[in-house]
C-alpha cells in the first residue's frame, strides 16, 4: 500500500490564503461598492448606477477567462500568479483616489481583468499542486477558501462602514491584500518552461478547453440557480420580517460546508464524482424548497445549512471534473474554461432572476422553481456524464 502524498503543502497552504483575501476583498466590494456609490458626496449616484459598477467588473472578469489559459502557457503560472496579486492589490489600493463615477467604473472594469487572472492562475496551481489522486478532496479544502470569504468579506465592509470612512475602509481592504501578495510570494511550483506561442493563427482551444465545457455547463447552471441566494437572500428576508436573521444566513451556510468538505473530498476520490455531485443537488434542491417555505429564523437559518451542505459541495467538485477533462498542462485552460462559464451564470442569475420572480408572483415561488430546476441539472449532468466520459489525467 503506497503511502499518501501530503495535500497541506507550504505552497497549497499559502495559496489558499492569497486566494482567501482575494475573495474576501472581492465579496467586501461586491457589498460596499454600491453603498460607497449611493452616499459618497462625490459620486452621487442611484442605486442603478450602485449596480453598473458590480455588473462592469464582472464584465470584464469574464472577458479575461477567455484569454487566461493563453496568457498562462505563454508567461508561466507562477509569474502570472504574482504579477496578477499585485496589481489586484494596486486596483484595491486605488479606490481611494477615486474622485467621479467614470473614474469609478474605469477603475472596476480594470480590477475585474486581474480578479479573473488571478483567480484562474490560483485554481489551476492548486490543481497542479495537489497529488491527482487526492484532487477531489484537495480542490474541496482548496474551496473553503472561497466559501469562507463570502462571510468574511461582507462581514468585514458591513462592520467598518458604520465606523470608518470610504478612505480607511480601502485602505483596509489594501492592507489585507499585500498580506494576500505576501502568501503568493511562498508559493512554489514545479511547471515546464513558457511555451513559446509563435506568429500562428488563434484557434478556438486557445481561448477554451473544449473537453472541459460540457461538465462547464453544468456548474454555469448550477451558479445561475446560486445566484438568486447571493442577490436576493436579504430582499426577501426583509420581506419576511427576517433582516436580523438574515446576516447568520451564510455563517450557518459557511460551517454547514465546513463540517461537510473534507468527507465529500475523500468520497469524491474514492467513489467517483455521482456519489457526491448526485446527493449534494438534492439537499441544494431541500434547502431551496425550504427557503420557499420560511416563516422563521430557525427555517431561514435551516435552509442556509442546507444550501451550504448542497451548493458548498457543488462547486469544487465541477471544478476537479473540469480539471481532470483535460491535459495536465492544459490546467489553466480548464480552470478558465469552468470560471469563464461559472461566472457568466452567475452574471446572467443576477440580472434576470428578478425578472423571473416578478412572472412568478414573488421570491417564495422563484426559490420553489429553481428547485426544480436544480432536479432537471442532475439528469443533465447524468447525461453529460455519460455522453462525455471525463478522463482522469
């Protein structure tokens, strides 16, 4: 019997954390931008222009998956993964200088270029970093790191606002971004030379890996349906008379996951992706249900357990799907490709799921409709499955 390789390497452990800050940063923004853009004296600006300025950073990031994969094999991960945390962390910083909403846009379309490098070279390392026998459970504790900022960075703005100004609050947000750069600089990684991508025609696995799409597709469903937690979550608390409850929503999502992912990583690895992707849509599907059906703290509480037991599985686990489609060294195509599809699901559920709700009379019945949606994407992974067989490289 072979002896396990370690997962919780220096190098996986620091980019982890680099990859920590900068989605606590990113989800600290997704919440103050729009705040900052509604009562800063120089801005000026209404709730749609609040909107504009999240919707044109995630324009931008999902602009740029399509050209990671390239920009990696040409300059190397390691290089990109620096020069990518420190210029998220110089966008960050630059927010202070802020002085119109033009500058304000320009200046958030500019990150979300670096949020989308960096982020795809940080998931494509880790892939690579981790033993591919142990991928599913590495790529697992790899995505408590996102998991945990979406409580941490909200938390983080929600809690300065009241108490400081846009000024230090940026300033803040900066300071944990170098630390974020500092965790980068201790990574290492064993990679093959830069290619060299001479005078050729692009084709279209330059910008996508196509073995990687159908699971793709897959976790661009299931981040549409996601989306309607992330936008709508505190709307319909409100409506509920549960706006106190509403701030534990994700803590209770965030241990719910915790408790869950290094058993679902382990199984994944061992029994094949059904055995978790399969269990882990119906308890997302429950949690919906239950949202649907909430009156009470303890119902908006119990649903967020489920939706974290559920969705928190989800996610890391296309990923490995996605990543184990392709070649090794086609990783941070692989990454791009699942991103750049997760991304534009999220994008799209967040502009068009309040749309949906008003045609179907309301939250309740929206979050009732997607769960039935979330049962139709398990037989359309079932299909994707066995249609594409995912290699294991």
């Amino acid at each position: 019997m072979t002896e396990k390789r370690p997962i919780w390497t220096k190098s996986f452990i620091n980019i982890s954390l680099s990859s920590f800050f900068i989605f606590a940063v990113f989800y600290a923004l997704l919440t103050f931008i729009p705040i900052y853009v509604l009562d800063s004296e120089g801005l000026g600006g209404t709730a749609t222009d609040g909107g504009l300025a999240v919707s044109i950073f995630l324009v931008s990031a999902i602009i740029m998956r399509f050209f990671a994969g390239l920009i990696l094999e040409k300059y190397g991960k390691r290089k990109i993964l620096i020069l990518g945390v420190l210029m998220f962390a110089l966008s960050t910083v630059l927010y202070i200088f802020v002085t119109d909403f033009s500058m304000l846009l320009a200046l958030r379309f500019f990150h979300g270029i670096w949020f989308s490098l960096v982020t795809t070279v940080a998931g494509a390392i880790a892939a690579d970093i981790i033993p591919p026998e142990r991928r599913g459970e590495g790529l697992g504790y790899y995505g408590i790191a996102m998991n945990l900022a979406v409580v941490a960075g909200p938390f983080l703005a929600l809690t300065l606002q009241p108490y400081a100004s846009y000024q230090t609050i940026f300033v803040v947000f900066g300071i944990i971004m170098i630390i974020g750069f500092i965790c980068a600089l201790w990574v290492q990684l064993e990679e093959t030379p830069a290619a060299k991508v001479g005078k050729r025609k692009l084709a279209f696995s330059d910008f996508l890996e196509t073995r990687s799409m159908p699971i793709a597709s897959v976790g661009f469903l299931v981040s549409f349906v996601y989306a309607s937690i992330i936008t709508f979550i505190s709307v319909y608390a409100t409506s509920l008379g549960l706006i106190k409850t509403a701030s534990f929503f994700f803590v209770v999502y965030a241990v719910a996951m915790l408790l869950v992912r290094p058993f679902s990583g382990r199984l994944f690895d061992m029994r094949g992706p059904n055995i978790v992707i399969i269990p882990s849509c119906i308890i997302f599907a429950i949690g919906l249900i239950s949202l649907s059906f909430t009156h009470s703290s303890w119902m908006l509480l119990l649903s967020g357990a489920l939706v974290g037991l559920g969705y928190g599985t989800l996610l890391p686990s296309f990923q490995t799907l996605a990543i184990q489609a392709a070649d090794k060294h086609r990783s941070g195509y692989a990454t791009g490709t699942f991103f750049a599809f997760y991304d534009s699901g999220m994008a799209i559920g967040s502009v068009s799921l309040g749309a949906i709700a008003v045609l179907v009379n309301g939250y309740s019945n929206l979050y009732l409709t997607l769960a039935l949606v979330v049962v139709a994407i398990i037989f359309y992974y079932l299909w994707i499955m066995t249609k594409h067989k995912t290699a294991v490289h």
